[in-house]
C-alpha cells in the first residue's frame, strides 16, 4: 500500500533512533534523504540497506511530479532530513502537501526534534509558545522583529553559530538587554550546553567564547504591564 513516512532522526545521539523508525527504514522501497553523505553514515550504523535518493531545498520542486507517481504506482517511501524532524525548517512540506492533495497516505513517526528540549529545559513558561524558525536575512528581517517585539508567547528561534553574537546584538535593540532568554547548544550531543539569563549575560558570555554548533534559541515573550 503506497504511503510516505516522514522519519525523524536523531539530532546528535544515535541513541535517540527509535526502533519503529529502523524497521520503517528498512521496509519501505525508497528513502529520500537531505543529504545522501550524511544519512548514508545513519543508515550504515543501523545496517539499513533500503535505496537512497537526494531530496532537498534545491531539488525538490523538480523531483515532486515522480514521486508522487511512485507513490500512486504503490511504493512506499521514507523521507528524512540530516536531523531531527523533515518539514521543521528542513525539507518536507512540499511533498507532504502533495501527498494529501493527491490523496496518498502520509504518516509522521514522533521523534527528535530539536526545538522541544530546547523549549522544556529553558525554564521559561512552555504553556504557549511561538515556532519561528530562521529568522529572514535582510528583506522582512526588520518587520519580523518589529512584530516579534510584540509577542507574549515565548519565542522559538533556529540560529547559526556564526550569525549567534549579531543576533543576540538586535535582540537588545528590539526587545531590549533585560529580556530572559536560554541559547541551546549541541543538544543530545557530548558537550550540550544551556546559557540561560538575560540578552545582555547572554551575549557577554559568547562575545568571549564564540559559539559552535547547532543552536537554539528561546526568548521570553514581552512581559504583561
């Protein structure tokens, strides 16, 4: 019976690969992967043999016409990302909305993700939250903080390790130095490590050690007058 498994991975400990994805892995005709190199590491560790085909941000609007043929034709088909959750600022939303546009079953397996332990281990109130995601680059950047500074919820952000300083530098100008914040580095990884306290203690502390990694960033919403 066609259908397309989205297949989280493990964010950094291999031990986090949960069992039922393994056998999904292992049973489906094909495997769509972000980055074939990386994912062929994972699937090699868990002795998974399945066919591997390259889907990501570059690709996947030519590549979606096919497999949706493969899948109406009966195949069944696993996507993943490098890690944690495919479609969560990663590879995925596209081929998941085909999938129901043409009807084809799609199931999510629950799993890693970087943002969740990020979320729970800040201390920050989780009862209501915001996902952001990467902030834009340059065009709406201005806009979106502008609304951001505005926002009650606590604030998810994905952020590069080399964008993390100048980051935390226009949190200050938007939200201002006092704003509690918690930086989430290398999660589930060896040398995880969790910066909690406000934009300006935050940013002092990676002024001085420059940050490695993948990161996550909470920020507490605007505070109630």
């Amino acid at each position: 019976m066609s259908k397309l498994y989205i297949v989280p991975t493990p964010i950094g400990n291999l031990e986090d690969m949960t069992i039922r994805a393994i056998r999904i892995l292992k049973e489906v005709d094909l495997i769509l992967a972000e980055d074939t190199r990386t994912s062929g590491k994972l699937l090699k560790h868990f002795e998974i043999g399945t066919h591997m085909h390259s889907h990501h941000m570059h690709n996947e609007h030519k590549t979606i016409e096919n497999l949706i043929s493969r899948l109406k034709a009966g195949d069944t088909i696993a996507l993943i990302s490098d890690a944690g959750t495919p479609a969560i600022s990663d590879p995925g939303f596209l081929l998941t909305r085909a999938c129901v546009e043409n009807g084809i079953t799609v199931e999510c397996l629950p799993g890693a993700t970087a943002f969740v332990p990020a979320l729970v281990n800040s201390g920050l109130p989780n009862d209501k939250f915001v996902f952001e995601g990467f902030l834009p680059d340059k065009k709406g950047k201005q806009t979106r903080y502008l609304a951001l500074a505005e926002e009650t919820r606590t604030m998810i952000l994905y952020v590069s390790p080399h964008k993390l300083v100048k980051t935390l530098t226009e949190f200050i100008t938007y939200f201002g130095e006092d704003r509690p914040i918690c930086v989430s580095r290398e999660l589930s990884k060896l040398h995880e490590e969790n910066i909690r306290g406000t934009v300006r203690e935050v940013l002092t502390h990676f002024e001085n050690k420059p940050p490695k990694g993948e990161i996550v960033v909470i920020v507490g919403g605007k505070p109630s007058k």
